[in-house]
C-alpha cells in the first residue's frame, strides 16, 4: 500500500485516488447489482445516493483525497428520567478539523485545491485503493484502527500517483471466524451471501423514526443508535480500539431535550457539545425512539416522554 499524502494529525490515514476509477466503481456496483437481489432501500442507494462522476469545477477534479480518522469504538452513556437512572453505548465522532486544516495547507502550498465530496462510495473506494478490507459484516477495518473510523473525501486538482487497486476483498482475519455472524441480535449476518440483510439490521432500523416491527425483541436495544454487537467482540477490534472516553451523562433537563422533537440547534451549549460528539444530529429523528426503548427494555414499562 502506498500513501499519497504526508502523515496528518490524530493519527488520521490518506490516500489519493484517481478520479477515474469512479467509472470502474459505477461498473463493478451495478454488476453486483444484477447479481443480487437487492431491496428498494438497496436498489435507492446503488441507483440514486451514489455519485460516480467529479463536479464541474474551476479547479478541475483529476483525484479523491480520501481520509480515514479513528475514533473511539463506543462511548459508555447514562441518562435520567423520571427520577430512574439509564445505561446505554453510543458511537463516537472523529474531528477531522485539525487533519483537514494541514491538508488544506500543504495542497495550497503545492498550488492545489480541495473540496469536500459528498454521497461517493467511500467503503468501495477505501477498500479497493487498499486503505481498508471489508469485514464479514460488511463494516470496513483499517490497520490500526479496527472498525474505529470514518471516512471522509473531498475532490482534488493534485494528479493522481501510480497506485495499487484492487477487487473488493474480505479481511483475513475473518477466514473461518464467524464471531460477528454469531453476535448479531438480530441475525442480519447471513451465512448465504456477503451482502446482509438490512431489513433486519438494528442499525439501520435505529436511524429512522418509524415504528420497529414487531418481531424485534427489547432485549437488543443498547445503543442511542446503530449497533455495535458485531463489532465489539470482533478480533480486528481488539488491539486496535482506542480507550472509551470518559462516561457521558444526560441529566433529566437534558434527556428530557433529548426526547422532543426540538431541534439541536436550541440545546443548551453543553448538550450541543455532546450530541456533536456522539453522532446524534445525522440520526437525530430517531433518537427519542431509541432512548425510549432502551428505557423500555430496562425497566420493562413504557416510559412517558
């Protein structure tokens, strides 16, 4: 693997790919496409979300910078309510800042550009340039950071070097394991074909604000959002997992916030903070759901808003 960028801060991963191999990506995604049976929700991502093809710009998009920031695999969560104390996990944001502004400096001192690229298959696109392998449950693990990541791009006139690239590939580690296939609540994980089954997914069934179905147990919900059942017990997470900050907390003024459809923008300065540094302003309709239900499940009544 060869890295087309300096080091950035925070222990931050890049990599330069050519702009072109979009078109082999558009190529190679409605192949597996045709191959698989995919569902309305799949079918929307492959043929609408995804952008294969560089902006117009003044600049002139010739490569993708792709970063790769690690981050906290969870961040342990108490909240109050109605005079009861609740436990939870929750994810945790990388912040990008400082690696985006050394970035930012050394393009412009080389005479380049950067600018922030949205809805590229940016999974598709770090495994194949070599910078990530594809877990057995779909999730990406970078070296030395585990599943601990977010990836982000942005669009770039700086040429791109001689890289590898590759087909998609499955990590090694996960020849034979089956450990993921096993902890998942919901058996999202199919042993019949790569690609899960999100329709049964508590991640994906935690961001958004419509009912769950009825077959869902209460006993799964531990998460303000998405789910981190596979990845917890994984071993590429085991010596690559930065240490879990300090425990959060929710007081009742807070949680009661957090259960009303105001908008984050209204929170308090210090809630603010915490739901930036916990993701929750991307899944942010289905927050209150969530934590009802993680009441739910530990108190075993329905709790009121």
């Amino acid at each position: 693997m060869s890295w087309n960028a300096a080091p950035l801060p925070g222990g931050t991963k890049s990599v330069l790919v050519p702009a072109s191999r979009l078109a082999d990506l558009k190529t190679e995604i409605a192949a597996f496409a045709e191959r698989e049976a995919l569902n309305s929700f799949q079918r929307w991502i492959v043929d609408e979300l995804y952008e294969f093809a560089a902006p117009e710009s003044e600049f002139g998009a010739a490569s993708i910078l792709l970063l790769a920031a690690p981050h906290p695999l969870y961040a342990r969560i108490r909240f109050r309510h109605g005079g009861r104390t609740y436990a939870c996990l929750g994810l945790t944001m990388p912040d990008f800042t400082e690696a985006e502004r050394q970035a930012e400096e050394e393009y412009r001192r080389l005479g380049y550009h950067l600018r922030e690229a949205a809805e590229l298959p940016l999974k598709r696109l770090a495994v194949q340039s070599g910078l990530a392998d594809y877990g057995r449950n779909n999730i990406c693990y970078v070296e030395g950071m585990g599943s601990s990541f977010c990836l982000k791009a942005y669009w770039t006139n700086r040429p791109p070097e001689d890289m590898a690239w590759g087909p998609v590939r499955l990590a090694p580690a996960c020849e034979g394991c089956g450990i993921c296939t096993r902890a998942c609540p919901t058996k999202a994980i199919r042993e019949d074909r790569f690609l899960i089954d999100n329709q049964r997914c508590l991640s994906a069934l935690n961001e958004v604000a419509t009912p769950f179905p009825e077959w869902l147990p209460l006993s799964v919900h531990h998460t303000l959002y998405d789910c981190l059942r596979c990845q917890m017990p994984c071993p590429m997470n085991r010596e690559h997992a930065m240490p879990a900050p300090a425990l959060i907390e929710f007081d009742a003024a807070e949680t009661d916030l957090l259960l009303t459809d105001a908008p984050p923008e209204a929170y308090p300065a210090p809630l603010q903070a915490k739901v930036a540094y916990l993701g929750l302003r991307r899944w942010a309709e289905g927050i209150a759901r969530n934590m009802r239900a993680i009441m739910q499940a530990q108190d075993g009544e329905t709790p009121t808003a």
